[in-house]
C-alpha cells in the first residue's frame, strides 16, 4: 500500500502539468510559431508514447521491487 501510494504522491512531480505551459516554454526557447509549436508537441507526444509502450511491454519481465528502488533514486 506504502508504494502505490508512493508512486502516486512522486508521480505528480514527474511533470505532469508542464503541458499546460508548453506554449510558454516554446516562446521561451525561441519558438514561437504555431506550425513550429506544433512540430514540437506532436514529437513530445510521440516520445511519451513510445517511453509508454517500452514500459508496458517490460513490465513483466522486470522484477517490480527492483525497478521501483532504482526508478525512485534515478530521478535525483
């Protein structure tokens, strides 16, 4: 219960909201056309989709309580 509540909590501070800003971060960047916003959300949605469906296809092959200590103190 401890770790699925662990994952939970950490899990919100792994950038979930940042798409919110992501036209702001653009303009920050130097790119601040709509085609070239666009450009860049369509690859960060293709990025998040294939990381996704790498992690789904090793779930099963990889023992959990490993992946979950080292992912936990990879992030720092």
């Amino acid at each position: 219960m401890t770790q699925v509540l662990m994952i939970s909590i950490f899990g919100q501070f792994s950038g979930n909201g940042l798409g919110y800003y992501n036209s702001k971060i653009f303009d920050d960047i130097g790119i601040t056309t709509a085609p070239g916003q666009l450009a860049y959300n369509i690859l960060s949605i293709c990025c998040q989709a294939i990381g996704g469906m790498t992690g789904m296809t090793l779930t099963d092959k990889m023992p959990r309580r490993k992946v979950l200590v080292i992912g936990t103190f990879s992030k720092y």
